[in-house]
C-alpha cells in the first residue's frame, strides 16, 4: 500500500499546507503523470465515521487539512478514509476527491531531508 511503502523509505506519502505547496505538488504531478482519469494518492486522511473528529480530513502529519482545493462536492463518501489527486481532465484535473483505499496506486511520497 502506498503508505507503508513511503514508510519504508523514510518518508510519508505528501502533504501540502498551502496553496504554494500545492502548487508545486501539482506541478510535479503534471510533469510526471498525464491526465489519465486516474488519481494519486497523497497524505490526506479522512477520520473515520466512529471517530469523534468524523468526516474531517488531517494529513499524515498529525495536521487538520486547511486547503480547500476538493472537487465539486468532495469530500463526500462516508467511509472513504484515503485522499487523492485527480488526474482527470476538466473539470476536475488537479482537485482532490476522498475514496476507498486502494491497494495497487500511484503516490508521491515526501521525505525531508535533515540540514
């Protein structure tokens, strides 16, 4: 799964808390990837149903996910607890979408690097 396969580098799948962090993950995607009708897993995690915190989506650094960049009408799947990237074409490229966990996906994984 993609999120024990970061790990196993030393990373976790990416996060972004900002616009400009977005951004750049975007990019990357873009350079990498062509709109598919597929999606990429990132870091984003929807509290499950009986969580006390349900339905609210932190990223897998224990952060509240604050960016607003959802799909129309997303996040919406009561028991979708993983977080993708849309590699659709419009309207809704690049906009992320909560989903079942798949277990063979694409990811992008984040790793700091310490200075």
């Amino acid at each position: 799964m993609a999120k024990d396969a970061c790990i196993a580098e030393g990373a976790h799948l990416v996060s972004f808390q900002t616009v400009e962090e977005y951004h750049a993950v975007r990019a990357y995607v873009e350079a990498v990837w062509p709109l598919t009708g597929e999606q990429i897993a990132v870091g984003g995690k929807k509290m499950h149903m009986t969580h006390a915190h349900a339905g609210e989506v932190y990223w897998v650094t224990g952060e509240k996910m604050e960016i607003d960049i959802w799909a129309d009408e997303e996040p919406n799947d009561d028991y979708a607890e993983c977080t993708y990237l849309n590699r659709y074409t419009t309207p809704y490229a690049f906009l992320m979408d909560d989903n079942y966990c798949f277990s063979s996906e694409e990811f992008i994984c984040e790793k700091y690097l310490s200075t």
